[in-house]
C-alpha cells in the first residue's frame, strides 16, 4: 500500500503522485525534484518499500534514478 509521506527519512523509493512515477532516493539527482515533491505534498511511500510493490500500484520508475 502506498500512504502520503512529507519526508524522505527511513526509506528508500518515493512515489510522486502527480505523475506516478516512482523514484530512488538512494540514486535521485536533482532533476528528480524530490524536494519538490516534498514542499507540495505530492510524496507518497510504499509499504513494504520496495519497486516492486511501487510498480504493483502502478507507479513508473523514474529514468533518472531507476533503470
Ligand atoms: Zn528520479
């Protein structure tokens, strides 16, 4: 399951709502806007942490971070 995050803190992907894609927090760049998401509150976190389950709730992987 996936639930609103306002924090990057003890995990390892972050979904953006706004366009379902999933990111890597361990390999985000700047392009990624992770803070972005963050401020406005678009962030969501999966449990159990992991791309599989990201992708499982329809999330894409991002072409940054993920590949
Ligand atoms: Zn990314």
């Amino acid at each position: 399951m996936s639930k609103p995050t306002q924090t990057r803190r003890g995990q390892r992907y972050l979904g953006d709502d706004n366009n379902m894609i999933v990111h890597d927090l361990e390999r985000a760049k700047g392009s990624c806007e992770i803070d972005e998401i963050l401020d406005e509150s678009r962030g969501v976190r999966f449990e159990p942490d992991t791309l599989e389950q990201a992708e499982h709730e329809r999330f894409r992987p991002c072409s940054r971070c993920i590949v």
